[in-house]
C-alpha cells in the first residue's frame, strides 16, 4: 500500500509540482498548477504537494476567509488516478482544518460537469451550498 502525505510546498520542492498532468478532458475543470502558486501567493493561499512515498503525485490547496476554510483546489497526476489518492489527501487536510478553531466550516467549488470530483466530495460528506447554477457547484462540509 502507497504511503500518502501531504506537504506544505516550499522553495525546495514547489517545482515539482509543475510536471503533474491531468488528462486532456479534465484539463478545462482545474486551473494549472503554475496558475495556481501565483494566486496562492496573492490570495494569501496555502499549497501543498501530495506525495506517494517519495514522488509527488499531486497538487492542493487551501484558504481561510473569515471562519471558512476553502479547498481551492485539488488534482492527481492523471498516473495515479483512481488509487484513492485524492481521497486520502483530502482526508488528512479535513483532519487538520477540523481542528483549526477559524474553520467553522470547509467548503469547496468544482465544475458542474465534473462528476468524479461531485462524487468524491458528497462521500466525504459535504452538501450543496443552496442553488449552484452556472458552471460552478459549491458544496459545504460542516462537521466536526
């Protein structure tokens, strides 16, 4: 069994992150990764790399906006898919915002379309957030 840890980026290993690839048809549901280290550092964002043993095999990201903590962002390397990686990411991350008194609730957005991540969140136990129309689903997690 892989072991699964997920690590704060840092000068040392943030580039790393740059050769994880998504497979064509998800590619429009996240924006990249590089995009995403350059709104972490002006949206006061924290990234961190998921890694199995020693290889980072994916990318997330969170935020805190007065008492929600926001998943900004999740993928795999499209390798290492379907190994219930992303799920063990975010399961560490949960535990870790959960105990966090300014989380009073975690939340996260993904594309309407993009039905892996709607199932991966509702087995987490987060709930739409009211009416999602558009492109975007918000769904919350609330407990403790």
């Amino acid at each position: 069994m892989q072991q699964i840890r997920i690590v704060a980026l840092d000068r040392f290993n943030w580039e790393l992150a740059l050769a994880l690839r998504l497979r064509p048809e998800q590619e429009a549901f996240v924006p990249s990764v590089l995009y995403s280290l350059a709104q972490a550092k002006f949206e006061q964002l924290h990234p961190y790399g998921i890694f199995s043993d020693q290889e980072m095999v994916g990318f997330l990201m969170y935020g805190e906006f007065s008492g929600i903590c926001w998943i900004n962002r999740i993928l795999v390397d499209h390798r290492f898919q379907g190994k219930g990686v992303a799920r063990e990411a975010l399961s560490q991350l949960m535990s870790a915002l959960k105990k966090r008194l300014a989380c009073r609730e975690i939340r996260t957005s993904y594309a309407v379309e993009n039905k892996v991540a709607e199932r991966l969140f509702a087995s987490m136990g987060f709930e739409p957030v009211g009416d999602s129309s558009g492109e975007e689903r918000i769904v919350r997690y609330e407990g403790r």
